[in-house]
C-alpha cells in the first residue's frame, strides 16, 4: 500500500476567514511535510468557478512544490482533458517531469460538474470523444516526433515538443469508478483512480468495480502487474476514536455541503458505508486492510476538508506516517516533525 496527500482545495471565504492565499500557502507546508514524513504522493484536484476547489491549475501549485521537495511524487487528479488544449497539458506536464526530477503523475479526465461545462462553453455530451482524442494529441505529442493531427476536436499542423518529460514513461491514470468507466479504461490499458464514495457505496462495490475492471484488463491482453489502483477517501487520525470524530466531523460535512454531487450524505451516512478513514490509528488500519483485499494499493488522504484547521491536519499527517504506515511498510521508519 502506497499513501498519498490528496488537496481538492476547498474554500469557503463566507463561512471561515481563510484567504485563498492562505490555503495556497498551508497546502505548500503540507506538502513538504508529506515528503519529510515520507508519504508516496500528494495529488491535486483541478477545479474551476467554485469554492468547491478553487486550484485551476495544478501544475503551477506542484513546480513550487517540487523546488520545495525531494522524492515525493507530484500527482494532479484529474486534468479535465475537454476544458483544455491538449499539447498545452503534453508541454506544461512534461516541463514539470524535467523540473521535478521525473516525479510527475498524471490523472486524466473527462469532467463530470455541469456549472465547468457551462463555464467553458463545453457540450458535456462530446466530452467522452474529446477525452479521447485530447489523449491521443498527448501520447503523439510525448512520443517526440513531429506529426500532424486533423480530428473533430483539435488540429495541429507539424508541432513537434522540444521538452519531453524526464520519464520514460510518464505514469497516468484515468479518474473513473463507475462500473461503465472502469470498463472502458480497463480495455484501454491505463490505471484507474476515483473517489470511494463517488460511485460506490460499500468496499465490496468497489470491489465488485475493480474485479470487473482488472478482468476486462487482463481480457485485452494488457499486463495486470502494471495496475496501480489510487482510491481517495477522507482521513483524520488522533490518539482517541472520540477526538477524531469531534475534530471531524463538522468539517466533513461541511464539504459534502459543498461537494456538487456529494449524494447529500453526512458523516454518518459514509461511516456506516466504511467510506471514511476517521478514528485512531487502529481503526484506520483495520478500515486500510479493506481497501487493499478490495484491490486499492494506493490511498489518496483527503485530509485538508471542510476547512479544518491546519494544525490539526499536520498531527493527523504525522500519526498517520508513525503509527498507520508502518502497518503496511515493513521498513518504515519515520521521525516528529509537527510540534
């Protein structure tokens, strides 16, 4: 089991007085001290003209992060493929590989908010085709060689990128966890990532999704030693059960509030669902080991939510990294950072 950090960059400048600014900047710390603690990844959610997430360009965010860290791998989840130029994401994405050192993950999408889709002046109806050819114009693009493109959506005449990433191969995942999606992105070849909840509502769900998916994977000829299955659930560790859930809970639901597809569930709705990662360290081990029998070897940490104070965030990083990791990383060894 890997561990990242994942940030959806919620705000909520009418109900807590934290200025963009400032979230920008405690996301910074976090993430350095996701990389000192010795977390895998942190991964950034893409959003646009909401205070639902209000990070329009990850990329930006990580080459600060990636000057400020050493080995943790930066992540972006998901690059809606439809609101972009897809040679601009091929060249800002392969930038960011060369500056980072080759620690660039990349998570694709085709959007699913209907207020982004009328924001950009997108017909959610062609997302799927756009997605596919935008996937495309990148795979061309990364492979080096001068070419030309003439689809439906995009048409390039002879461009030819003069940064390439670092990697070899850049690792890539695609944001679907709808038994429908996860079909497809299985018969393509590519990893799959989701939220928990999102399209699931228990582990053996989601379970039931990734079985099917890793089946039609294999079916198509692709290597399942390849798969690498990030799932994000929310998380709070503290010392006590009692102190997790009362430093939690309110701020959670204050993100499904916000959430434009949050199903209008609370807190208890997905604890019973076992949809949470909320407790002391022991409760969130047993919770992980369910995750990972479902087929989930790497948990995106949704900690920073609901506006819940960045003091606390860091202590929950920093239980988690000395006494949930260790669980599932035989070697690991970490020291206090958060005072």
């Amino acid at each position: 089991m890997e561990f990242g950090l994942f940030t959806v960059s919620d705000n909520y400048k009418e109900k807590i007085s934290r200025s963009p600014e400032q979230l920008i900047q405690e996301i910074i710390e976090q993430s350095e001290v996701a990389d000192q603690l010795g977390y895998d990844a942190v991964w950034f959610a893409e959003h646009h003209f909401s205070e639902y997430g209000i990070m329009t360009t990850p990329q930006m965010l990580l080459s600060v992060i990636a000057e400020r860290t050493k080995n943790i791998r930066l992540g972006v989840a998901i690059v809606t493929l439809p609101f972009q130029n897809p040679i601009k994401v091929a060249e800002d994405y392969a930038l960011l590989d060369v500056l980072s050192d080759g620690r660039v993950n990349l998570g694709l999408g085709s959007g699913y908010l209907p207020h982004e889709f009328t924001g950009f002046n997108v017909d959610p109806e062609e997302k799927v085709h756009m997605f596919n050819e935008g996937l495309e114009v990148i795979e061309r693009a990364w492979s080096g060689e001068k070419f030309s493109h003439k689809g439906k959506y995009y048409q390039y005449n002879d461009v030819q990128l003069q940064v390439l990433p670092k990697q070899e191969k850049v690792p890539l995942w695609i944001g679907a966890l709808s038994s429908r999606g996860a079909y497809y992105v299985g018969k393509m070849g590519h990893n799959l990532m989701g939220v928990a909840y999102v399209a699931s509502n228990s582990i053996t769900e989601l379970k039931n999704i990734i079985d099917d998916y890793k089946k039609v994977y294999r079916e198509a000829g692709h290597d399942e030693q390849k798969i690498n299955i990030p799932i994000a659930v929310h998380a709070y560790v503290a010392p006590t059960r009692e102190e997790a859930i009362r430093d939690a809970r309110e701020h959670l639901n204050l993100y499904l509030d916000t959430r434009l597809y949050g199903r209008s569930a609370q807190f208890e709705d997905l604890e019973e669902r076992e949809q949470l990662l909320i407790g002391n360290p022991e409760d969130v081990i047993l919770r992980l080991k369910k995750y990972e029998q479902a087929g989930c070897n790497h948990i995106m940490m949704l900690m920073n939510f609901g506006g819940l104070p960045h003091e606390k965030v860091l202590k929950s990083m920093e239980l988690v990294a000395q006494e949930v990791m260790p669980a599932f990383k035989k070697s690991f060894q970490t020291s206090s950072l958060v005072k």
